[in-house]
C-alpha cells in the first residue's frame, strides 16, 4: 500500500459511491486507497480505513466544536482538531506538540492542509455535484500526513460540513 506522499503528481478523487450511503472512497483512477463512512443516527463519528488501518473521527459532545481521533479499538484518543472560535478553521494537535492546519475556504470551494509555518502540503478541491466529489492535490511531501493518512479524510470531512452549513443556511 502506498502512502499519501507517493501520490504526488497524480490525480486523485474522493467520491460518494452512492447518495443514498453514507460513504466515501478516496481513489486514485479505479484503486480504492481509503474509505470513510460515517456512522450512527446523529453522524457524529466516522470510521476511516485507510493504508490497512482504521481510525475513528468523532465529536464527543454535540455541544462542542472539538473532534477527537482515536484507532479503532481504543477508548482514548491521540490527537485532536480544535475549530477556531466560530470559524470552520482549526489545528490538530498531536501527542509530540506537533501541529496541522486545516483551513477550508468556503467561497473558493478548497481546503487546504498546512503546517505552522503556512506551507501548503494537500488541497483539497470540492465539486458541486449531487453526490459528494473532490479533487486531491498533493503538493508537498509531509512525514506527519505520511504516519497519520487520516489527516486528508478529516480535512475533507471538515470542508464538507462547511459547504452543507453554507448550502442549509442559503435556503433559509
């Protein structure tokens, strides 16, 4: 299996199979390299698969804006993503002190995926579609995104969340 960094250069796509499921694969042409499907009533935890490993991305309290990651398996989570103060932006912060950025740009339809010093490593591009589709780029190699793939999957998931607030709040 290949991790995240092998594929610069190439295209790759995350993709709804179905709108009626809620799943998403990130492929690379017809090679699944990942799937993430969201989980339970309210969809506050997803279950990520990706290079033959399984994590868990969930909001332990719908109250807050904190999402936490876990492996799948274990109670305790590793790493976190705190969203600025009403804003879709935020860092994760993992166990060594080291920090990612996610920075989802709603009017411009990308997020992106950076360190602290702003350098772009993935972008991530959303299409406007029925089912869900974005276009990966990745632009930078990056050891932390390479040992912790789930990184693009709650990247994704983040500017998600961000175009269907935008998408329920312009129909009101």
């Amino acid at each position: 299996m290949k991790i995240i960094s092998e594929y610069i250069g190439q295209k790759i796509w995350f993709y709804q199979p179905s709108v009626w499921k809620r799943l998403h694969e990130l492929r690379a042409g017809e090679t699944v390299i990942g799937t993430m499907q969201q989980k339970g009533f309210f969809g506050m935890t997803w279950v990520v698969e990706i290079q033959n490993k399984k994590w868990e991305i969930y909001k332990p309290s719908c109250w807050k804006s904190l999402i936490q990651i876990r492996e799948d398996g274990y109670e305790l989570p590793f790493a976190d993503f705190i969203k600025e103060r009403f804003r879709s932006k935020g860092v994760i912060n993992f166990p060594m002190g080291e920090k990612i950025k996610i920075a989802p740009h709603l009017f411009k339809s990308f997020c992106e995926i950076k360190n602290e010093n702003d350098d772009v490593f993935i972008r991530i591009k959303l299409k406007s579609a029925m089912r869900d589709k974005a276009e990966v780029v990745i632009e930078k190699k990056s050891e932390l995104i390479d040992k912790n793939p789930w990184v693009v999957m709650l990247a994704y998931m983040v500017a998600l969340e961000q175009k269907h607030q935008a998408a329920h709040s312009g129909a009101h």
